[in-house]
C-alpha cells in the first residue's frame, strides 16, 4: 500500500474539526491521517505500507519545462514588519509532528530529492511482483493503474470511508480511455489542479475519441501530419496550435518509475518502533485515540 501523504493529511486538514495540543499547537491533520491510515489498514491488510514524500512538490525540472505547472498554487511571500509576529500555517506547522509520529511507530516514508511523492509512487508501484494499492485523492495516478500487474487506485476524493477502488475498467467507464492512455487524456483536457492549460478546444470528449482512435500521444502527432490519417480539420488545427504546449506537457505528466528509492524497511510494523517516544508524542499532542486505534489495528 502506496500512500500519497500529502494528498492525505490535505483531506484530513479540510476535514477534521479543528482540535489543538494542550500548548495550542494544531494537530486535526495529524488525528487524520492516522485514522485514514487505521481504517485503510483494517481494511486492506497490507503486509508493506510506505508513506509516499512530496521532497519537492513543484520540481523545478518540471517547471521549466512548464512555467504553469503548479503555478497557482505559488504563494508570493510578503515582508513581515520586525514588529508583527508570523503566524504559523496551521497545517505546516503539522507536517514536522507528521513525520515524528510516522518515525515513532515505524511506518517507511520514502522521498526523492527534486521529485513528488507521485514520482515514489510511480517506481514503487512499477515491477512491484506483487499486488500494489495506491491510496490517493489525485487523478495524475490513474496512469498507474495496470489489471495485469494488480496495480489498483484506492481513490478517496469523496472520503476515505467511501472511496472508489479504481482498475482499468473503472477508468475506461469513468472517461472512454484505458487507464494507460490516462496521462496523454490528462495532456490533452488540460487539468487545472495542476496548471495544465491542455489543448485549447479539446475537452473530455474529444481527447477520448482522439485517443481511442490514434492509440497514444505519438500515434495523434503522426495523425496531424498525416494527410490521409481521418484526422478533421478542426482538431488537426488545434493539436498543431499547440504544438509547443505538446512537445514538454507529456513529460511534465507522466510520473517517473525509475527512480533510486530505498525498497528495504517497507514491512508494516506490528508494534511501534519507538514506544517511548509514540507515548510521549500522543501525551503531548493529544494522540492518544488516534495512537492507540492505529496500535489496535497493526497489532492485529
């Protein structure tokens, strides 16, 4: 079991009412992921899970080659006046709490420099061996999803407890296109979650149709300069206006696989590996129900 974290404790964020530590530190994201991961657990009985790291959220190698890339979710920084006290984000003052409690029961995070959490996901889940579940509320890991590899999605966009369990022919119901042709359906609609201006003109319908006819990203490229390819001079007029946008976007949305990422250690823990340090994280944040939930569920 693949967790996309961030994608995860957002939700948890957003969804949890709001609940503080005795020193007024906010924990409801912290509380949330850990019930995700209990129910998720209890539910699946993985025997490795690894929480999947966002090192770098906004890879500058994605941004250059797409300036839009994430582009709106860029905060400009102001100046803070000496005087005025900064608050803290109350959600990234969470994340550092996050990764001490993860360490403390001994759940695996893996990240790469210079890559997301999606990149970990991608090599993870490719070659696996063995059945793979990717837990995500993002539609870029559909790509991932392969039937004859036993790669599913475990999609939580209304909810953990009422996900969808995501296979090729959900995907194929959900959109009119193979869950491989899910990152060239993506290219083409343009996804405005993550700053993907898409094809001008081409939405659901017609990357579908494009896609089910010309196979691939490579086979509608050959159809624009093909006279006799069937291609209307509507769509062909659009694909080459975006000839540019076409020539970087794929690379931009098709996550990595090969990746160098450490695969010892991804055993799910029956029994936390710090239990000093988890009591004394749980007694000072005001853990202890969701702790002691997820230590019921691993023990069993």
């Amino acid at each position: 079991m693949l967790l996309d974290t961030a994608s995860m404790y957002f939700r948890a964020f957003f969804g949890v009412p709001e609940i503080s530590a005795p020193d007024g530190t906010p924990v409801n994201a912290v509380r949330g992921l850990l019930d995700f991961i209990s129910r998720l657990v209890e539910r699946y009985s993985p025997g490795e899970l690894v929480c999947c790291w966002d090192n770098d959220w906004r890879p500058q190698w994605r941004v250059d080659l797409l300036p839009s890339y994430k582009g709106h979710r860029v905060v400009e920084e102001r100046d803070v006046a000496p005087d005025v006290e900064e608050v803290p984000d109350p959600l990234q003052v969470q994340v550092p709490l996050i990764l001490d409690v993860l360490a403390a029961l001994g759940i695996a995070v893996r990240g790469v420099d210079g890559y997301e959490a999606d990149d970990v996901i991608g090599t993870l889940a490719t070659g696996a061996g063995r059945p793979v579940l990717v837990v995500t509320g993002d539609r870029d890991l559909f790509q991932l999803v392969d039937d004859a590899a036993d790669v599913r999605v475990v999609y939580i966009a209304r909810g953990v407890n009422n996900h969808d369990l995501v296979d090729n022919a959900w995907v194929e119901a959900k959109y009119g296109v193979a869950a491989r042709q899910y990152a060239d359906f993506a290219t083409l609609r343009g996804d405005a979650s993550d700053g993907l201006p898409g094809v001008a003109g081409v939405g659901d319908k017609t990357a579908a149709t494009l896609l089910q006819r010309h196979g691939d990203m490579a086979g509608i490229l050959a159809a624009v300069e093909d006279p006799d390819s069937g291609l209307g001079p509507g769509p062909r007029g659009k694909l080459r206006a975006a000839e540019a946008y076409l020539a970087v976007a794929p690379r931009v949305v098709a996550v990595a696989r090969d990746l160098d990422v450490d695969r010892t250690g991804l055993t799910l823990p029956r029994v936390p590996a710090d239990p000093e340090r988890l009591a004394e994280l749980a007694e000072r944040y005001n853990l202890s129900g969701p702790v002691g939930r997820l230590l019921t569920v691993l023990g069993r």
